[in-house]
C-alpha cells in the first residue's frame, strides 16, 4: 500500500499528461497535478503517521522547483531534469551516510529485519549510490534523446521497472547471507 502511496504523484501524472493532445499543455497540466498531488501526500502521510517522511519532503522540494520552472517558463525541460536531480540527491546522501554517523542510510532501513557483516553493508550502500547515478543518467539519455511522451512513458514505467529489477538482485545478493533459522524455532513460530 505505502508503495502506491508513493507512486501516486507520478502515475498522476502520466494519466493526466496522456488526456491532452498538445504535449505542451498536457505537460504543464500534469506537472501541476503532480505538484498537487505531492503537497496531498505530505499532508495525508502528516495526520496518518504525525510526522514527516524526509524522503517525501526532498522529492517536493524537487517537485515545486523544476515543476515550477516548467509552468512558469512552459518548458519541459526542467521538469525532466527532476528525476536526475532527485535520483543524484538520494545516490549523494545514501554515500554521505557511509561517512556521517553510525550506520549507512541503507543498514538504518534494514537493520531491524536483517543481519549481515559490515562489508555487506557497505557493499550494499555502495551498489544503492551506483544504482541512483545510473537512473539519473539513464533518465537524462530519455529525456534528451526521445520525444516527450515516450520520456513520459519512461518515467512512469522504464524507471519503475528498472528500480523493482534492482531490488531483486539486491535480494538475490541478500539472500546468501541470509541464515536458517534453528529447527525448534521454526517449530515455535508456525504454532503461533
């Protein structure tokens, strides 16, 4: 469910981009859709949960600046830049984590469900860092190099796949540091 909740600004505005015949204006509509739609999720996330999800508030940040040049100036080019920008901002913080504080972003995530050694941790953070400047330059080929609404297209679905591709690898690389469980453990939880 959260996953949808997430997703929701973008899928709006691939709907709304793809009601309008003119790709400037179906642009700029859904652009605003998606600014709207992102301030909704904030406020909704706010009195589910009382408190705010930083990653929602960076995205927004992104959203309103380059969504905002785009219906200012009626440009598209600022808003397909806010998926590199946003995908860099997130490499940029998940390999500062690495050297400010305790524990990578990615080990503060996953550390309650999984336990692995610290160069898998660091292996991990490092193949999240690699995995967000990929989708930031990959977005930018797309953008740059095909018409609008194949871009659109791809924001809504390339991205999407290729980020739920790497989060199988990354549990197909998990899972041979994942540990059986004792015998009378098991035992234990299925009675429950």
């Amino acid at each position: 469910m959260k996953f949808l909740f997430d997703f929701f600004p973008v899928l709006l505005f691939f709907i709304i981009f793809n009601t309008y015949d003119d790709h400037l204006e179906g642009i700029i509509a859904a652009t605003k859709a998606m600014i709207a739609a992102s301030v909704l999720q904030i406020v909704l996330y706010w009195f589910k949960n009382r408190r705010f999800e930083k990653m929602h508030l960076v995205t927004l940040a992104i959203v309103v600046i380059f969504g905002g040049a785009t219906i200012i100036l009626r440009d598209p080019v600022f808003i397909k830049w806010k998926p590199t920008i946003a995908n860099w901002l997130f490499g940029l913080a998940f390999l500062g984590s690495q050297f400010i504080g305790k524990k990578s972003i990615i080990r503060r995530m996953m550390d309650q469900s999984i336990q692995l050694p610290d160069p898998v941790w660091l292996r991990l953070n490092i193949f999240w860092v690699s995995f967000f400047c990929a989708m930031g330059f990959i977005n930018l080929y797309v953008a740059f190099t095909y018409p609008l609404d194949t871009w659109v297209s791809f924001k809504t679905y390339g991205l999407l796949g290729l980020t739920l591709a790497f989060v199988i690898f990354q549990g197909f690389y998990l899972a041979q540091y994942m540990k059986e469980l004792p015998a009378e453990i098991k035992t234990d939880e299925a009675d429950k």
